[in-house]
C-alpha cells in the first residue's frame, strides 16, 4: 500500500476562519512531488472543481503567481516539496476570489 | 456583455504582442493587447534562456565583438541549411536584415546581457520582456490580462472583433476592432511534460483555423532535448538542457549504453556545441525509447559523462549560482551528477514551426488578421537553431506596423449583436452542459498520446489511430463536454472544457500534416519514410477550413537567393550536409 498524505485545504467565495472552511482530501505521497502537483491529482481525481492558480502557471518558479500560505508560511505551490500533511490557505495579503485563487498578480481590472 | 473599442486587438502578452503593440502605437493606432496570463509572466518569453541572435556584422555595430567576417548572406544561408530549406526565404531574409535593429533597441529599453559569442547575445526571457512591456505602455498601449480571447468575429470578409472570457470573473467581453494581431503562442500544454506555461494551448492558430485563415507547416515541432522527466517537481524545466550545452555530459539508455557513440561523431560533435542539439539529440531519444530501451519514465539518462566534476560544477554554478535556477532550487540535481548519478531526461515540445500561414506583412488569409512569434509560420522552416526570441521581435514588429495600416485604411462594422449571442452560447455551453465528463483526465490522455505519436519518430500506423482517436473526440465528446460545476468564477474545468477543443484542433492539424508528409525533414522524421525526398517535398502543406469542408493544398515553398537542393536522401545524411554546410563563423547558431 502507497503511503498518502492529507491536503487540508481552504475551500469558498472568502477567507473563511475555523474548520468548516476547510476540505481535507488523501492524496498518495510521490517522492519529489510539489503541493502543485498534489492539487492537480486533487483537481484530475477527486473534485474538479477546486480553484488554484493554474491557468497559466509556469511550474519552474518563474511567474511567482502560485503564491499561497502553505502550512501558515506564504510559499510558491510549485516550488515547495510535499513531505507530509499540509494546511493551504490563500495568500494572507490579497482579497480571495475562490478556494486558493486570490487577487494576487492581477494587473488590469479585466 | 462588456463591450471594448480599438482599432487594433493583440492577442498574446509575450515578446511578439509587445514588440507589435510598440509598432502599433508608433503608428497612432488605438491599441488594446489581451493576455490570457499575466503580462510578461505566461508564455514561453519569459521561460526562455534567452539568446538574441544576428549576423555577426550587426552584432559589433551593438557593441559586441561579433564577427567582422560575417554577412547578411552567410546568416541567411547558416539559417536556411539549418531549416532543411522549407524556410520562405523571404522571410528569413527579413530576420537576417531587421535582428541588428531590434537587437539594440532591446538593449537601450534596458535589458541587460550577460554573455555574448558571435552571433549571439545571452540574456533573460524576462528581461526582454520587461523592456519591451515598459516601453508599449510608455507609448500608451491598453492591456487586459488573466483574459482569455477565444473566437474571431468575421463580417463581410473581414475581421470585425473578437470574443474574450475573464478567466478571474468568467465575464464575457466584447471586442470591436479593425484589425486583429495574434500573438498567442504554441501549443505546449497538449503534451507532457510542459515546458512553456500551461495556457498555451494554440488558442490562436485554432481560432484563425475556425474563422477561415489558412495554416501552414503544423507538421513541424522542436523538441528540447534533456528535459527531466522525474521526479515530478523538476518535470519540465529546461535546466538539465542549459546544463548539456554548457557543461558537457552525455546520455545512456536503459542498459547503461552511451547510445550517441552509435552516431556519426562528427555530427554528435556539432550537436553537442550548437543549439542542433535540440533536434539530434531528441532524435536520438526518442529512437532508444521506441527501441525499448528507455527508463522508467520514458527517456534516457543525462550524466555528466566524463568531464571532471570541478570542471562541470564551476561551468554549472556560474549560470546557476547555489544550484539555484530562477525561484527553483536544483542543489539536487547537482549532488545526483556529482555521484555519477543520471537524471531521466527526454525531447519535450518547446518551440512549433507551424501556425498561421503569413506573407512578407505577416498578414494571414482572411483581410485584417496577422500573426507574429510562434503562432505564426515559422521563418526557420523545419528545424530551428537561431533564436526564436529574436523572431518575435522581427516579426512582432513588422505585425504590429502593418495591421494598424489596414485598420487605418480598411475600417470595419461593428459585429454583429446576434453572432456575438451565438459565440457566447457556444462558450458557455460547458457550463449548461449535463454530462459532467472529467476534463482533467481526457487533458492528460491527450497529452499523453501527443507526445508518443506526435514526438520526434512518427510512422503512418500510429498517425492514423491517432487521428481517428481525435476525430472521434472532437465529434463525440465536444458537443456534450461539460464542468464539473456551474460557478463562473475561476472554473478550472470550464477553462480546460474551452481549451480541449483548441488542442484537439491544432494536434489534428498537426497529425494530417505529419501523414501527409511522407519523408524525414528537419525535426518531423517518419520511421517508415527515412528519406528527405527534396524532388516532392520542398513543399509548404497548407490547411483551411472552407464552410465546414477540410481543405489541404501543398504549394513550393518560397525561394529566394539560395538555390534549393535536389535529389532523395537518407535523413541523417541530410542532416549531416545541412550541420557541415555551415559558414565559417562560431558560436552556437
Ligand atoms: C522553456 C522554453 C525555453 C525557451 N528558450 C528559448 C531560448 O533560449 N531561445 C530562443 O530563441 N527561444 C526559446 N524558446 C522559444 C521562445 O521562447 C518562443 O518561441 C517565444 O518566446 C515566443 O514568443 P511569443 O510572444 O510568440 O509567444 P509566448 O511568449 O508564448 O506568448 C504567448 C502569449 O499569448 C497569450 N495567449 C495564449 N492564448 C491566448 C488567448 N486565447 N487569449 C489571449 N492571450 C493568449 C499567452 O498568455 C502569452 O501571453 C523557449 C521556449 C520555451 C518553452
Ligand atoms: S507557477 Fe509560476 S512560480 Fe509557481
């Protein structure tokens, strides 16, 4: 049996506090994966509708639009090593707009 | 539906829709570019090493040592031996001519080089988009960004505007234009692993395929070789193929067998010190993976070979000080190379040839739409080794000057109120869509497939399955394709809905092309047709759409000073004359 992780993961519309803001999701730990890739197994296999920035993520560390807060530090999803279970929260200093997207990044009002 | 006015649209916030809205701009044009990413942040541009080449005559009259030997003639005959002669000469000629002037204004925007040889200047992806993004917003050039421009909009034979989705909001905009420059990239996402940013995804080249534009040379893709494979955070990054050029080390299949010792030496020589490493060496991989004898995940192992350790990490450190590359730590990697270690590596799509068919003012078939950087027909034919950073300055700027001509001169209608309703329904389908099919799933498949059947090594049995298997995709899960949820705000799966129907156009595009080419040339290579066949194939395939109907025309590919060569030749021989035909000049191009 493959060892997973849990992603603990802020979910909705606002920064939501306290547990019920929250979706956890087992995701099978692979030697050398980025808290990226563990949201794309989440998005690909268990709930497609999960918001991350992806749409144009360059996953080599170059955009720096994949900033989050990964286990209360603000840290680049592609970049950071998955070694255990893990707490994502949307960046603390931008508004949210879903899940873990939020203003960050955005230059022009659309 | 928000509505925006201007009188020329760029497609693409890389180095071709900035080179183009400065071109624009400096023509008095109201100028509105559209990003699907975030501005010089998404696209290839800023993933890119990056050299600036030009002839090494140009090269000192900015400043560099160059090469008082070289010419015009010589860099046109390097580039058009290199492209296997499918380059339109004229177009190439273009890029020898223009590079000295876009070199040295990139320079006095403020990008910064770090090295230069004798054709070349070494500088950032990012710095040169940043130069150019500072200065098209210096001349009052609009942006939108994390916006996505999806279907041309086409009265009277002319293009009249475009429809765009704010990926953030999920609102739909309305552009009324007169003239529309695409600058939209390749399609790197439609194979894994990805090397540019994920919403490359021939967005541009599908769209001018649908609306009645002519593509062209959709055969022809570059692999970069060496990129790693695994494990999964390096996946994709081009680290260990900065790393092979510059430091040295070699490859070995499965069995532990430097399979390059099986090549002509002198051929593997000029590879391994020129940037025809690309195409040789994944070539070469893609061989041994066929053969059987790849690795656990489908490649072949980079080592450092037997260059000295002291030697390789002191050439390593001083592009990537601390083993740091950009935001990425590869201390890793350094310490798996240093223990003789190998890192699996294989080709990945880095650079399409193909794309929107353009004459010499890089206007397409339909009046009022043009093309520029990588979404357009490639200048370099079917291979390339000069700078494709370069090209999107040439051919951005030619672009940008020309379309905001053509708005000035051939003003449009506005589009029509009832086929921007019909264009909205079309989008928002997925959302209304009940069959909730798993997006991410198919995406990965397709990706899959792309990179075994579309990769380096193609043969007639596996294009057609392939073709037929994304036929059937596109006639029987399109239509019923939908989200996994109705939210409009930052849908990932409603995105990816809209993007599966370009990717499957332009690898169908892609496909046709590849089995209707029925030799070896440059970077396409049919296993079951070994030869360059320069009697039948110095030809251009050409693909519309005309009222639904598919359309495929082969035309000669445009000649200009140089004389094109005859006769049927093994492929690897004709590679070996194209990499021995080369100028007396050095450096890497
Ligand atoms: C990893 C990597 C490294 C490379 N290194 C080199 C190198 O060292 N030297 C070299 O010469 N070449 C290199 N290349 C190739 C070179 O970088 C590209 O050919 C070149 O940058 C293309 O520029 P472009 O502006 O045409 O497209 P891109 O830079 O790809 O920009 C395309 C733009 O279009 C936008 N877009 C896409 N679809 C839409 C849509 N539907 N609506 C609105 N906008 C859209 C994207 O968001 C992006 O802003 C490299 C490529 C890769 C992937
Ligand atoms: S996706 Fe670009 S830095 Fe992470």
């Amino acid at each position: 049996m493959s060892d997973t992780v849990r992603f603990r993961v802020h979910r909705g519309l606002s920064r939501s506090e306290g547990e019920e803001g929250f979706q956890d999701f087992e995701v099978p730990l692979v030697r050398g994966m980025s808290v990226m890739d563990g949201l794309d197994y989440i998005y690909d296999h268990l709930d497609g509708s999960l918001a991350y920035y992806d749409h144009a993520a360059c996953n080599q560390g170059i955009c720096q639009r994949c900033l989050i807060q990964i286990n209360g530090a603000t840290g680049l999803m592609c970049q950071t090593l998955v070694t255990g279970d893990l707490t994502l929260e949307p960046l603390s200093t931008q508004p949210v707009e879903r899940d873990l997207v939020t203003k960050w990044g955005r230059k022009s009002d659309g | 539906m928000k509505t925006v006015k201007a009188d020329v649209l760029i497609v693409g916030g890389g180095g071709a829709g900035f080179r183009a809205a400065i071109a624009s701009r400096q023509e008095g044009a109201e100028t509105l570019l559209i990003s699907k990413g975030p501005l010089a942040r998404c696209g290839a541009s800023p993933m890119a090493g990056a050299d600036l080449t030009c002839h090494g005559v140009g090269m000192r009259e900015a400043g560099f040592f160059g090469e008082p030997n070289d010419s015009e003639e010589k860099f046109l005959s390097d580039i058009v031996h290199q492209g296997c002669f499918l380059n339109d000469q004229v177009l190439a000629e273009r890029f020898v001519q223009d590079g000295p002037s876009r070199m040295m204004e990139t320079l006095d925007w403020g990008c910064q080089p770090y090295l230069c040889d004798e054709r070349a200047i070494f500088t950032s992806g990012i710095g040169i988009v940043d130069a150019h993004l500072k200065e098209a917003r210096r001349l009052g050039t609009r942006f939108m960004d994390d916006t996505a421009v999806l279907e041309l909009m086409v009265q009277e034979g002319q293009v009249c505007g475009a429809i765009g989705l704010d990926l953030r909001s999920g609102e739909r905009i309305l552009i009324d234009c007169h003239a529309v420059i695409l600058a939209s990239g390749g399609w790197h996402k439609a194979y894994t692993p990805v090397t540019g940013s994920k919403e490359l995804t021939g967005d541009g080249v599908a769209m001018a395929y649908r609306a009645g534009a002519e593509v062209a040379n959709m055969e022809f893709v570059t692999f970069a070789c060496n990129v790693p494979l695994w494990p999964p955070i390096w996946r994709g990054s081009i680290v260990t193929y900065a790393m092979s050029l510059m430091c040295g080390g070699t490859l070995e299949n499965a069995d532990g067998e430097r399979f390059l010792d099986r090549f002509d030496p002198e051929m593997v020589e000029i590879a391994s010190t020129t940037e025809w490493n690309k195409s040789f060496f994944s070539f070469a991989t893609a061989l041994e993976v066929r053969a059987g004898r790849g690795t656990e995940h489908g490649g072949v192992y980079y080592v450092k070979g037997d260059t000295p350790w002291p030697e390789f990490e002191a050439k390593a450190l001083r592009s990537y000080p601390d083993w740091k590359v950009k935001g990425a730590d590869f201390s890793e990697l350094g310490r798996r190379l240093r223990d003789g270690e190998g890192v699996e590596v294989a080709g990945a799509a880095e650079y399409f040839e193909g794309g929107v068919w353009v004459d010499e003012r890089f206007a397409s078939t339909l009046p009022g739409l043009y093309a520029a950087g990588e979404c357009a027909v490639s200048l370099f034919g079917a291979n390339r080794v000069a700078a494709a950073t370069m090209e999107m300055l040439v051919t951005g700027a030619i672009a940008g000057k020309e379309a905001a001509d053509f708005a000035r001169t051939h003003p449009s209608a506005s589009p029509h109120p009832t086929t921007a309703r019909v264009l909205d329904d079309k989008i928002t389908k997925p959302l209304r869509n009940r069959e909730r099919v798993d997006v991410g799933q198919l995406r990965s498949d397709l990706q899959k497939a792309a990179a075994s059947y579309l990769g380096p090594v193609r043969c007639e049995r596996e294009l057609v399955d392939f073709v037929r298997s994304l036929e059937r995709m596109q006639q029987e899960v399109l239509p019923v394709l939908g989200a996994s949820h109705e939210g409009q705000i930052y849908n990932k799966a409603w995105i990816e809905c809209l993007e599966l129907e370009n990717m499957l156009t332009v690898l169908e595009l892609s496909a046709r092309s590849a089995l209707q080419r029925t030799e070896s040339r440059g970077v396409h290579y049919r296993e079951d047709h070994p030869f360059s066949d320069n009697d039948q194939w110095l030809r251009e395939i050409h693909l519309s759409l005309d009222r639904g109907e598919r359309r495929s025309a082969v035309h000669p590919v445009r000649q200009g000073s140089l004389p094109l060569p005859s006769g049927r030749i093994p492929y690897l021989t004709m590679i070996h004359d194209m990499m021995r035909s080369h100028s007396d000049v050095g450096g890497h191009h």
